[in-house]
C-alpha cells in the first residue's frame, strides 16, 4: 500500500512538471536562405523575400545584416536550456550586393563565436524613500 501512494505521489508530481518554448527573433529556414548568392543578391531582394534583420551593423565601413532566431526551453525553476539557435551573418559590398554569407547554429557556439549573456548596467539617478513616496500621490485614481 505504501509503495502505490508512493509511486502515485511520483506520478502526479512528474506530470505536474510543465515546460514552455519561448521562441524569439526571426524564424528562418535553410529553405529561406538558399537563394542567396554572392555579389548577385541584393538587400532589397533579402528585405523582400526574409524581412528586417534582427541587427544591422557597420564594422570597419562594411554594412553587415544578422538574423537571429532562438528557441529556449523552461522548466518550473531549472535553469533554461537554449534548444535551438540559428544566425545568418551577411556582409554587403559597395553596391548594396551580398559579399559574405556565414550560417551558424547552435553547434557553433564554442569554436566560431562567443554569445555573451553579461549587462550593462546603467547608473541611474538616486532616490530617497520621501521621493518616492510622495510622487505617486495624485497619480493613483479610485
């Protein structure tokens, strides 16, 4: 008797565990990308076909477009595991044509690039416990 209020506890308490997907950026396919080419596509044809990038970048007078896609898994209080990522890096020469294309996922992570997760924190301006009290007064309606 005890073992089945045991192994039910187990049970119910495993099909409580409920995760969520959050998915962010732009979700692209290889099938997406497969019609660019070098020095042939332009960013009108890419904004036509794939969107807005997520970032655009100038680095050393080069324009650079990414599309960045990420899928990550919670579950309850665990740390959340990134499942999925994908980033299409392309480069423009001076013609507004693709120069460079690089594809990155997930496997890239530790030999191509490096994501960093840090803040930047922002000093912001202090406060006292009076200021903050008294500027809500008048502000909050019934």
């Amino acid at each position: 008797m005890k073992f089945l209020c045991f192994s039910l506890l187990i049970i119910l308490g495993l099909a409580s565990c409920k995760f969520r997907v959050d998915k962010s950026g732009y979700m692209f396919e290889n099938i997406d990308t497969n019609f660019i080419q070098k020095n042939i596509t332009s960013k009108n044809t890419l904004i036509k076909n794939m969107g807005s990038p997520s970032v655009i970048s100038w680095i050393d007078e080069d324009e650079y477009w990414i599309y960045y896609s990420e899928e990550i898994k919670h579950i309850l209080f665990m740390k959340p595991k990134i499942i999925d990522r994908n980033i299409l890096v392309l480069a423009f020469n001076y013609d507004d044509r693709v120069k460079y294309v690089q594809k990155l996922d997930l496997s890239d992570q530790n030999n191509k690039f490096f994501h960093n997760i840090s803040k930047t924190y922002i000093k912001t301006h202090q406060t006292n416990i009076f200021k903050d009290f008294f500027s809500n007064v008048g502000t909050v309606k019934p």
